[in-house]
C-alpha cells in the first residue's frame, strides 16, 4: 500500500506486517515513513499518523499523542514516536517522559531529515530561512498559504515573513515537480531560492533501528 493523497487533515493507518512496534507520527511524515517501509520490507512496524494541520494547533499535539499511546499500551514490544517538538515547548517530551515512550531525536523534521548534527552546523547561516520537506512543497498553498490566511488577507505575507530572506527546500527524494513548487512558493513570497537534497536523514536510521529490536 502506497500514499498517494494524504491531505494534510487526514489521520492514516498502516499495518506492514507483523505488528511489533507501533509508530505514532505526524501525518506529514507519513508518505516517507511508508516509503521506507515498503522500500526496505520491514515488517516490524504499525503505524498511526495525527493530522498534519496540527503544527497549527500545537495544543492538541500532545493530548492526541498521548491518547493514541495509551490505546496502544500492551498491544506491542514498543512504541515509538515521530515528532519533533513541534511547537509543544518542550510539552511533548515531558508527557513521553511519563509514558515512558521514546521519540526521534530533534526539534523538528527540518532537523532529523538533514541528520540534527548537519542542521545545527548551518544554523546561524540559515537563521534568516523558511524551510519546505517534500511534504510542504506538496501543500504549500493549503498549509501556508491559506493557513496563514495570506489568500484572503494579501497584508499580512510581510507581517509573516519580512524577517526571512529565503526559502530552503530540504528534499527528501528527486523530484522536479515538487522542486518547481518549491520555486513558485518562493516566487510568491518574494523570497530567495535553495534547494538541498537531505533524502530521509535520521527518520531512516532511526526506524532502521527500532526496526532490528533496538530500544524505543
């Protein structure tokens, strides 16, 4: 099974095979995680994906998390979860903490897909930075566009991003189609353009290991 569509409101299920440990993931990370997946053959994973527009609403981040957890509690060898902070201020980890369940190390997907190491070094350089994955390439005018309310209230794209001066698209595969999105979303902001292949970065590793047995 292959994600084609995922909109950024749909919660998704995936069941690979086995069913040994359950991945809990924002939902715009789900066409890369099954990608991986499928690409690799593993079949250790479940996977339960939240809505992607939460990163809008941080506030149900958590709580959503947290409930999908405790569904699962005593169903697998271990669960596993694909977030960075999101925007939780540190929310997150303090209830995973708690639940005693482990997430991808790293602030955000910008970070784990470029490998946390390689961001932090170029974090002064890209302070001025919008980034895009795969994923907000896709939906940029769903997500940004329109989330922000830009489409309806044209005054506020210099409230939003005066501050920046370039998008970044961290790519996670070839694709020149979302690569022309990338530019046009540039475009529109009035914003410089770089593009930077990363591929999947510590989403691949990490799954890698939790896959094999390691701890989660």
């Amino acid at each position: 099974m292959t994600l084609v569509n995922l909109k950024p409101s749909d919660e998704f299920a995936f069941t690979a095979g086995k069913g040994e440990v359950l991945l809990i993931a924002c939902g715009a990370l789900a066409r890369e995680i099954v990608d991986l997946i499928e690409k690799n053959r593993w079949t250790a994973f479940d996977l339960q994906c939240l809505p992607a527009k939460w990163h809008n609403t941080p506030g149900k981040i958590v709580p959503g998390v947290r409930e999908k957890i405790r569904e699962a509690r005593g169903q697998y060898r271990s669960i596993f979860v694909l977030y960075g902070d999101c925007g939780t201020g540190g929310l997150l980890d303090a209830m995973l903490a708690d639940e005693q369940v482990e997430r991808i190390a790293g602030p955000h997907c910008y970070a784990f897909f470029s490998g946390n190491p390689a961001f932090a070094a170029k974090a002064d350089d890209d302070i001025t930075s919008f980034f895009l994955t795969d994923y907000l390439a896709r939906h940029f005018d769903k997500l940004i566009w329109a989330g922000l309310g830009i489409d309806r209230h044209p005054e506020l794209l210099p409230l939003y991003f005066s501050n920046y001066t370039k998008i970044v698209y961290l790519a996670q595969t070839h694709d020149e189609d979302l690569a022309k999105k990338a530019m046009a979303a540039a475009k529109k902001l009035g914003l410089a353009y770089e593009y930077r292949f990363v591929g999947y970065g510590e989403l691949a590793s990490d799954l890698e290991r939790i896959g094999a047995g390691g701890p989660a």
